[in-house]
C-alpha cells in the first residue's frame, strides 16, 4: 500500500525517494491489480516517467515542486488528458480526436507537483451508480470482487481503495464521489459548487456537476483541496461545531450497517442537534429532473444520429430524458433555487449537518434488491436516497468512512455551508482522528 | 397521466418529433417504461406547491 500523499511529498522533496520510483510503483500496482479490479481505462506510463524525470530534476536543482510534488494520481475519464480521447465511458465519443490540452482541475494537481497516470472507468456519461459499464467493464470493488465500487467515479473510488494511487479526481452530479467513497472504504471530496473548475470535463448536468476527488485520508484530500484553489486552512483554535444531526427521511430506510455508521459518528462527535431536512423527496425528485433534462439536451445530437451506441443501462434514460416536459424541469429549478436558501437557513443553527452516505454497503453485481427493516427495495434507486437530495444546493461536502461497523465500508457525510471546506475538512480530520483510535 | 396506448404512442411521436427524435420501435416499450418511472420518480416535486419567496436568488 503507498504511503500518504502527504508522505510521498515529503520523501520526494527531501530527496529520500525519488518521483521515477514512486512512479514505477505505482504503474507496478496497477499492472498487477487492475486487471481483476478493471479501474484504469489508459494508463499513460510514459508520460508519467517523463514528468517524474522532471520532478526529480526540480528537486535536483534546489527547486520546491509543489505540495504534491511526485504524488501519482488519476483522473475520471470525463477529464480531457492532452493526446488522449476522452471517453467519459462511452462509445459515443470514441471517434473524438483527442484533447489538445489536460482539464483545468488536472493542471491544477500537476502544477502542484502531482503526476498524471492515466484516466479510469466511469458509468457511461457519468449517469449512474454502479460503474458497470457495457462497454468498457464493470469496476470491481477492492474489497470484495464480486461487489460494485459505487459509481458513477467506480474507478476512482477503486483506484484510491486499491492502492494504485493515492489520490484521484472524479466528477459528483447527485453522489458520484460519494457513494464510491463509501462503498470502497475511501474519502470523498467535493467542493462548494463552481469553487473548481470544470474546464475540459465532459458535463452530465451543468446545474449540478462538480469536480471532486478521493484519497486515502481526510488529510490527503485537504492536500488536493488546496492545490485545485482552496485556501489555506486557518481554523486551527476554533471551537467545536455544533453538527446537525437530520431525523426524519434521512433517519429512515437503510441498513444496520448505515444506521451503526451514523451512531458511531455520532458517538465521536460534541455538540450534536437534531434538525429537520424539509422536502426531500421533493429535493430528491428536483435533482432527478434536472440530471434527466440537462444530461439529455447536452447528448441531443447524439441520440439523433445513433442511439444504437448507447450502453442500453443508459440509453432508455437519455432517451425518455430528451421528452421530459419544460414545465418539469423550469419548476426544477425554481425548487432548487428555493431549496438552497432553505438549507442555507439551516446553518443559522448549526454549522454543520452529519448525514448517511450510503443506505447501504456495497451491493452484489446482479443484485436487484435490498432487505431493509424487513421490506424489499430496488437497489439502483435507492443507492442515491441520501446523496441526491442535497446534491442541488451545491454545498461542500466530505464523504468519509467509519471503520468497524461492518465487514464492509460504509461512509458519511459531513456537510457545509457554501464556502465552508476548511470547516469541513477540520471537523473530518477530527473525527477520523477519534473514529481511528485505538478503544 | 395519458389515457391509453393508442394516445401514449400518439403523445411519444409528438414529443420525439418536437426535438428531432425518431424512437426505433425495438426502443420504444424500454422508453415508455421510463417515462413512466421518470413520472413516478418526479411526482413529489410536480405535486409540491411552491412557495412565493426564497425563489429568486
């Protein structure tokens, strides 16, 4: 398993390891995981052995190479890689040329001294849960082969869990770093929306999309934070948070499993509140309009010319997508407009909000259904139950697991007002200090 | 929401046709499906009232 990512930064820019071998370890990783996990989609090894050579040089010559300096990482494949067709899981785009230059937010890691290794699976256009994707494969979970890695940033969430890397970008619509992140084991990022650009990432739904990323640690995912434009953090004396703590919908329906993540947090945490989440089914249904509406204009051409190309777990949504009625999705947006200022008002009372991540942990491949306090539910709609909701206000959210509550990984979520990553990050850090502790 | 299948099929056409779509028959029972689940999944918010204020910003 590597090393932090902070640790790798350490080493490399102390001249106690240098980025080349870094490098060759991980591209040894991955060549001896990747085939049975299927993560990585291209892995640009040559590229990366230039760029470690380059970092090494700058070490060399007495030059600081970044916070990150010869951290490998990886990027969903929905992020243009300069020379590379971005796929964003599809066949849709295979004809594409490839991208003349790399997405802003890997720039943004590069120029901290991270180096690329390759791009990893998706679902098709980002547009599910599961990363069993039809034409590139299913990614399988690290921790049980036979178990989705969650979606729709599977090899993301894999990758990180793995140990192929230590650090991955991927996009979140309605949970798609979250819900990796818990079913994997791993933390998840994603920021206040429009925080980090999305230049050069191939969108599911503009209103919602964020870039967010995975690492092994609170602290590796602040390192990456800061790197794509976050500020330093500099709450190191303040105050414990209150953390509001939703009943209700976000109490109910999901397993033990879920419910003894919650009550472990719970457990780890002072100044806890109850509050109340109003209208999430209302939320929940917002965000499915406007991912159905948006994803479908933005693939119109697409589905006109050859809908045949399609993976048929996402065609038929694309599809009836692109016939959504307009008053649908304009009273969508009209209630997600609404919806933020109501979950804004919440943070009047409390400066954070702890909610379950998954319902559930990971499911079985083929798996259509989920025993939960003795009824059956569909699996793939539920998977979203508690990340969906709140995906419209855009707040920053940290997905981050609770060990030992399951064979399993299960997460959590912590959740932010707008702009409020370094108190999210603080309050993450600190319960996965508590939550690690030997008892 | 559409009476029946005659209308249904009538409405599909219309629709597709309205942003330059042709459904292929062997699609259409797996479309009509999820426009029935896309109705059912989107029912809470078309049953919501929204409230005048907080709409704007």
């Amino acid at each position: 398993m590597f090393p932090s990512a902070s640790e790798i930064a350490e080493q490399v820019r102390k001249r106690h390891r240098s980025a080349a071998d870094v490098v060759d370890h991980a591209l040894d990783v991955i060549a001896a995981k990747n085939g049975a996990i299927n993560a990585f989609t291209t892995v640009t090894a040559d590229r990366a052995r230039k760029r470690a050579r380059d970092i090494d040089a700058l070490v060399a010559s007495g030059k600081d190479p970044g916070a990150l300096a010869g951290v490998p990482f990886a990027a969903k494949d929905l992020f243009d890689i300069e020379s590379v067709v971005t796929l964003a899981g599809s066949r849709v785009l295979a004809a594409n040329r490839p991208a003349i230059q790399d997405a802003a937010a890997i720039r943004a890691l590069e120029q901290a001294g991270a180096i690329l290794l390759g791009a990893l699976n998706m679902e098709e256009f980002a547009y599910g849960f599961l990363t069993d994707n039809a034409h590139y494969g299913r990614t399988r979970n690290p921790l049980d082969l036979e178990r989705t890695a969650g979606g729709s940033s599977g090899g993301t969430g894999a990758a990180v869990a793995a140990g192929m890397v230590p650090l991955a970008l991927g996009s979140d619509t309605n949970g798609s770093i979250r819900i990796p992140a818990s079913f994997c084991g791993v933390v998840g990022m994603k920021p206040t929306f429009g925080r980090v650009s999305r230049a050069g990432m191939v969108p599911l739904a503009p209103s919602q999309d964020h870039v967010g990323w995975i690492g092994r640690s609170v602290s590796d995912v602040a390192l990456a934070w800061r790197a794509l434009g976050g500020e330093a953090d500099t709450n190191d004396d303040m105050p414990p948070p209150v953390i509001g703590v939703a009943d209700g919908y976000f109490a109910d329906r999901m397993t033990g499993e879920a419910r003894s993540a919650m009550a472990t947090a719970c457990a780890h945490l002072t100044s806890l509140r109850t509050v109340e989440i109003k209208f999430p089914d209302a939320a929940r249904a917002a965000a499915y309009a406007i991912t159905s509406s948006e994803a479908s204009a933005l693939r119109l051409d697409d589905l006109r010319r050859s809908p045949e190309q399609f993976d048929p777990s996402t065609r038929y949504r694309f599809l009836a997508g692109a016939l959504l009625p307009a008053p649908w999705y304009i009273k969508a947006k009209q209630f997600q407009s609404w919806f933020r200022v109501q979950l804004e008002k919440l943070f009047d009372d409390v400066d954070l909000l702890l909610l379950p991540a998954s319902p559930f942990v990971a499911p079985r491949f083929g798996e259509e259904s989920i025993d939960i306090d003795g009824k059956s539910y569909p699996v793939r709609p539920t998977i979203g139950r508690f990340t969906q909701p709140i995906s419209p206000a855009g707040l920053p959210i940290i997905c981050l697991p609770v060990p030992g509550v399951a064979p399993l990984p299960i997460g959590v979520q912590l959740v932010g007002r707008p702009n409020s990553e370094n108190l999210v990050l603080a309050t993450a850090l600190k319960l996965e200090q508590a939550l690690m502790a030997p008892r | 929401m559409i009476a029946n299948e005659e209308q249904l099929a009538s409405w599909l056409d219309g629709a597709a046709a309205a942003v330059g779509l042709e459904i292929p028959e062997a699609y259409r029972k797996d479309v009509i499906a999820q426009l029935e689940l896309n109705r059912s999944l989107i029912a809470p918010l078309l049953d919501f009232e929204l409230p005048t204020a907080d709409c704007d910003n």
